[in-house]
C-alpha cells in the first residue's frame, strides 16, 4: 500500500537552513504537500509541488522532488524559532471526491537560539 | 473568525462511555474529514463526507460513527470507548476535489482513562 516516512527529528541553529526529507511509495500521487503543526494547534498547509515540476520556491520554502528516487525535500532558510514545529509530507492518494492525503510521521524541528 | 472549529478541545472519559465531538466550518467548502492523530503524532484519515455524502470509509471500528446535517458540520459519535481510542482527532476541510489542500480545525483530545 501507500507509505510516507521522514525522520523524527531536527534540531537546527537559529540563522541556518534546515532540511526536511520525505520519501513515499505512491508514485500516482500527483501532488505532493508539506504541512506544518505548532504545539496544540491543527496543520496548517505549507506548500505543495505538481509531480512533473523538480522544484518549487516560496520565500523561505524550497521543496525538491526527485521522482525518480520518490524523493521530497523541504528547505527552510534562515531558519527562525518560529519555525519550530511537526512538519509533515503528505502525498496525494486517489483522485476527486475520493482523493485523501498519506501523512508521514513528521518530523520534529527544533531551532536552537 | 475561526474557519473550522472543533468541540470540544478536550475531552476525558471512562472506557465504555460514548461520546461525541462536533466540526463545523464556515469556508463554504463542500468536504469535510476526520483525521485521527495518535500518540506518536502519526496521523491517519478515518472519514470524508462530501455534500454530506459518505465518500471515504477507511477500516474503522463501526462504534465510530459519522454524520453530517449539512455540508458545513460534520460530527463525530464514538460508542463504547476503549483506551486505544486516545487520541487527537481532527477536522477538516477542503474544496471538492482537492483533497490535498485542507483547512485543519484545532483539534480535539481526547482520553480515555
């Protein structure tokens, strides 16, 4: 079936970039998402990239595909503790009203001061 | 103005109580879920109706049962609670079709003692 893994956790200098990687299984997933969670709240949809672009970039946010690798990667520039949080990579299952969303398991990231 | 709201935000309960926790969003949006996050933060769909239409059913125990009056609220009706059931189960929504890009309400916990 469908499977999304990242690692666990993170732990970045304040001022450095951060890299969060994800690789997934489905390879019919046309979309791929990141979505971040801060403590006690819901996520919140980040950025997502169509599954024919390499690249994608939204201000701090880079996201790299390698399809061919089922690869996904999230960089975050001069990162900020505010951006400590669960982010999670998330692929696309299915299509229309039965579409639904495969999380991983997210990974910590924790910016150090 | 919240745009999907949960309640309630926590809740604690005896095993074997049943239990409800109620959505509702006010995006206009014709799709709405329910997503349930365990202990170790991996987050899993349960549901999604459409047009208050049942369109997704993962393998969930039948004492877990959904409803939706309309397209804006969708509730959720636990029977017979177990310990397992301790979780953060979320809300969401999205525009129909688009299954990637969803609006999280906050969350509600709940355990189950």
């Amino acid at each position: 079936g469908e499977d999304v893994e990242q690692s666990l956790f993170l732990s970045v200098r304040e001022g450095d970039s951060s890299v969060i990687n994800c690789t997934y299984t489905d390879s019919s997933s046309t979309y791929l998402y990141w979505y971040k969670q801060e403590p006690g709240a819901g996520l919140q949809l980040l950025t997502y990239i169509f599954s024919n672009m390499d690249m994608k970039q939204d201000q701090r946010l880079t996201v790299l595909l390698n399809k061919k690798d089922k690869h996904l990667s999230l960089r975050i520039a001069d990162t900020q503790t505010g951006d400590s949080a669960i982010y999670f990579c998330a692929g696309g299952h299915g299509s229309g009203n039965t579409g639904k969303l495969i999380f991983g398991q997210g990974t910590t990231l924790q910016v150090k001061p | 103005d919240t745009a999907v709201s949960q309640t309630p935000k926590y809740l604690v309960t005896q095993m074997g109580n049943d239990k409800s926790i109620k959505c509702e969003q006010n995006l206009g949006h014709d799709t709405m879920y329910w997503y349930k996050q365990d202990s170790k933060k991996f987050l899993k769909i349960m549901f999604s109706y459409n047009n208050k239409e049942l369109i997704i059913n993962e393998t969930v125990p039948n004492r877990f049962s959904p409803k939706s009056p309309d397209k804006a609220h969708l509730n959720l009706h636990i029977n017979s609670l177990e310990l397992g059931d301790s979780a953060v189960y979320f809300c969401a929504s999205s525009v129909q079709g688009a299954a990637g890009e969803l609006f999280f309400g906050e969350g509600s916990r709940l355990t189950v003692l």
